[in-house]
C-alpha cells in the first residue's frame, strides 16, 4: 500500500553537470503532474511525465529539475547584419551633423551596440544533459515511492486496527439486535395490560404487532454484508494500488451503517451504530491519503 503524499530526490553529478530533480506529492483523486524545469528541457516534458506515469497512478506530484552544466562548450556568436548596418549610419548622420566633435565610433564600439553580436541560445539538451536527467529523475522517483511504500505502511496500521473496532461494534450489535423485538413486544403487552386495565385484549393482534415491528427493524442482512466488507477490506489491504477500491468499500460501510441507525428502535443499537459510523469515517479519511 503507498500513500500518495510523499518526498523524493534524485541526483547526477558528473562530467561538469550537476543535475538534481526533486518530487513532492499530494493527495489527489486523479494523477495531476506539474513540471517546472529549465528551458532546455522543454522538448523532454513528454518524456519526464511518461517517466513518472509508471511510478504513480494517483495524486498530484510537482516536479522540481535543478541544472548546473560546468562543461567547456563553444560559444555560437551571432552578428546582426542589419543591426550594426543601422548602428553605422546612424554614427555618420550624426558625424556630418556635428564635425566639430571627435569621432571615436570604432568597430570594438560598434560589436558593443545592443543586438549587433549576441550568443546563440542552445537550442536543446545534448545526449549527455538527457542521460543525466533520466538518471536524476529514476532516482529521485525510487526515494520517494520508498517513502510513499513507509507511510503506506502506516495507514494500513491504523486502518486495520480501526477495522478491529469496527468488528466489535458490528458484533456488539449482531448481539442485542435479537433482543429489540422481543423487548417492544414485552413493553407494548405491558403498556396494552395498564391503558385496559384487567380487560381481555386480542394477543393475536399484538402478535402481529410485534411481528410487524421485528421485520421493519430487522437489520440482519446489514450485520452480514458489514461482515464481508471488513473481510475484504483486510484482504485489498494486502494489495499495492488499493485507493479506489477501498475508497469505494468504505462507502459500502456507510450504506449499511445509516440503514442500521435508520431502522434501529433501540438506544443501545442506535448508540452502537454511531459509534461506528464515526469510525467508518476516521477510516474514510485515511483512505483518502491511499494510492
């Protein structure tokens, strides 16, 4: 089991480049990737995302790409035509409009002008920029599934044991659940004895009565389906990926849970039944931080 909010980083350190990649995530219902990187990896986004698909399903993860390149590479100088040609006229308009004044515009002052001669962009990251990348970005997804695999862990502690609760509360009213009806049918005879107060009243019409008041609080098939939901909550929790399975058996529990204190008559039940729809929601809350 993982959970889907976790930390991890990667790094490449050789040859001049110094390259780190960190990844944070958060709980999200679907996979949401964000990538902030240099420009020169703009081309790569596609390839880094791909690369993150494969580790996470669920959840948003916000990639962080660092790079220091201390290699020697050639410098690409471009000299703007156009740019100096206009530079040069505008030296010698101003030359013919002011002879008196010394005309110190050289060729060093004219490679000065701005956008006369400036550096080439590099266009993409080499072969060597991608490798380190890659290596970088597995790395730092190795260390932070390692870090979702241990909170994970934890989450499957703590629901698991709240699961244990949930079984008590569940047996406690598989318990006193039998004992409702015959209880309503013993007050409504007694209550029937004191408003008639010694007069002969219809036992088949209280029979029925109470036969009617048992089916309409009977919350047997509740108590059993509740049962198989915990059994198959401690078996998905053996799983990986088990987020959404076990976000939708979690809802399961509810139904069953408001269905018990809905046709519930009885104080214990009803309290029994609360208690255990608060810790159905403690479990939903944690699942909601499941991959």
């Amino acid at each position: 089991m993982f959970s889907m909010t976790g930390y991890g980083k990667g790094e490449y350190k050789a040859e001049g480049i110094d390259m780190t990649v960190e990844i944070k995530t958060v709980n999200n219902r679907y996979l949401d990737i964000s990538v902030k990187s240099p420009k020169i990896f703009n081309a790569y986004e596609e390839v880094i995302r791909s690369a993150v698909r494969k580790k996470l399903t669920r959840g948003h993860a916000d990639i962080y790409i660092n790079l220091v390149d201390k290699r020697e590479k050639p410098k690409n100088l471009y000299v703007d035509m156009p740019a100096a040609k206009s530079w040069a006229e505008a030296a010698e308009t101003l030359k013919k409009q002011f002879p008196a004044l010394d005309n110190d515009f050289t060729l060093n002052a004219l490679m000065k002008c701005a956008d006369v001669v400036r550096q080439e962009e590099v266009q993409g990251a080499d072969e060597a920029l991608v490798s380190a990348l890659v290596a970088a970005l597995d790395g730092a997804l190795e260390n932070l599934n390692a870090m979702r695999l241990k909170e994970g862990k934890k989450l499957a502690e703590d629901m698991l044991s709240r699961m244990d609760t949930i079984e008590k509360f569940v047996s406690d009213i598989s318990a006193r659940a039998p004992l409702v009806a015959e209880e309503y049918r013993r007050k409504l005879e007694d209550r029937m004895k004191e408003i008639l107060s010694g007069v002969d009243f219809d036992e088949g019409r209280l029979l029925t009565e109470a036969a009617v008041f048992a089916d309409k609080s009977n919350i047997d098939e509740e108590l059993t389906r509740l049962r198989s939901h915990i059994v198959q909550f401690r078996s998905i929790c053996k799983e990986e990926r088990v987020g959404r399975k076990l976000d939708f058996l979690v809802q399961e529990f509810n139904r069953e849970a408001n269905t018990i204190c809905s046709k519930s008559n009885d104080l214990a039940v009803t309290g029994s039944g609360l208690a255990l729809k608060n810790e159905i929601e403690k479990v939903r809350e944690q699942v909601q931080n499941v991959e």
